[in-house]
C-alpha cells in the first residue's frame, strides 16, 4: 500500500487543494431591505438547486413595542403562507444588572400542527439602539418525499437591559415543495432590517 506525505511543513505553504477534497460554499441569492415593510417574502431561488437554504439577519427592528418577529412557508410561490407546523421553542436571556438570568422551554411560541406564522424572535424592543440578529436554515424544501425541517437562532436585546436568545426548530408537516417564505411582525411594520438569503453548495 503508498503512503501519502505532505511535502509541506506548514499550513501556509500549501498552494493547491488535493483534488479529493471538497468544501460547502455559501452563494448569495438574493437581499431585501426593510423600511417601515409590512412584510418581506421572498417568492424566488428557493428551488431544487440547493439542499439547504440559510436566510442571514441584520438589524431587525419592529415599529411597534412588544411586537415579534415571525415567518410562514408557502408552497404555491407565495400565494398564500399557510404551511401546517410543528415546531418547539426555548430560549435564554441574562440582563444587564446580572441578577435575573434563566434558560427555560417556551411552550407560549411552540406550534402543534398550525399554519400560523412561527415566531423566530419574541417581543422586541423598538429603543432606537434594540434589534434582533439572527439565522434560520431550511434543509430540502424542494422534497416531495419528505417534510421540511428548519433550525434558527436569534439575538436580541430585550426588555430593553437583557440579552435574549432564541433557539427556534420544527418542520413543515408538508410533502409539497416549499418555494416561498414570508417574514413580517406579530404587529405594526419591519421599520429596518436587512435579509439575506444564501444556497448552500
């Protein structure tokens, strides 16, 4: 049997890729930004050209206090947003006084088999300094085998002196392609924003 040998002594040497290695690369598709929007879909590139869709999220700012940031799956190109879920929640927060912290289930924003829109981030300050971060992958949505799996993750400042993070996850209980995606809040407008969706190759 050969053996392989790096003719390399150091990382920074190497100039070339072997050619049996293979990496994941992020490929932007698409950007919308939010200025007192009611709602942004995006109603293109979410198609069977990725296994996995990664929409990345900037600055998110609600209009309206106390509102939450939250998302619906289409599966005829945003007609209607309307995908049956079943979804679990929790979250973690720490404020900024360091005598209040907790990391707990949140069965408030859990879905069992509802096509209402899922909360991704869950009462927002509007301050003019609080937004919420985050990012949400979706995983196969152009299967018409099995149902469509989603993972997020947010931060944002809350309350307005705590840190709070939301881990969001469930599956659209669907075999039909899911093509479209809405995000809007649970009341008044996105006043600012910035979302950007990835393929992930």
């Amino acid at each position: 049997m050969a053996l392989n040998f790096a003719n390399n002594n150091s990382l920074s040497a190497i100039t070339t890729q072997p050619s049996g290695l293979s990496g994941s690369a992020m490929t932007l598709l698409a950007t919308e930004t939010a200025s007192s929007s009611a709602t942004i879909s995006f109603t293109s590139g979410i198609d069977s050209t990725y296994d996995e869709y990664v929409f990345k999220f900037y600055n998110i700012h609600p209009a309206t206090n106390g509102a939450s940031f939250r998302m619906n799956f289409s599966t005829d190109s945003g007609s209607n947003y309307n995908v049956t879920k079943t979804t679990t929640s929790f979250e973690a927060y720490h404020n900024e006084a360091d005598n209040d912290v907790e990391l707990r289930y949140d069965s408030a924003y859990d879905l069992a088999q509802s096509t209402a829109f899922q909360n991704l981030a869950d009462e927002l300050q509007n301050d003019n300094d609080a937004n919420a971060s985050g990012t949400l992958h979706l995983f196969n949505p152009s299967s018409t085998t099995f149902v469509k799996h989603f993972i997020s993750n947010f931060q944002a400042m809350r309350n307005p002196s705590y840190s709070w993070n939301y881990y969001k996850a469930g599956y659209g209980n669907t075999t039909s392609a899911v093509d479209a995606i809405q995000f809007k809040m649970s009341s008044g407008n996105i006043d600012s924003g910035v979302i950007k969706l990835y393929g992930i190759s």
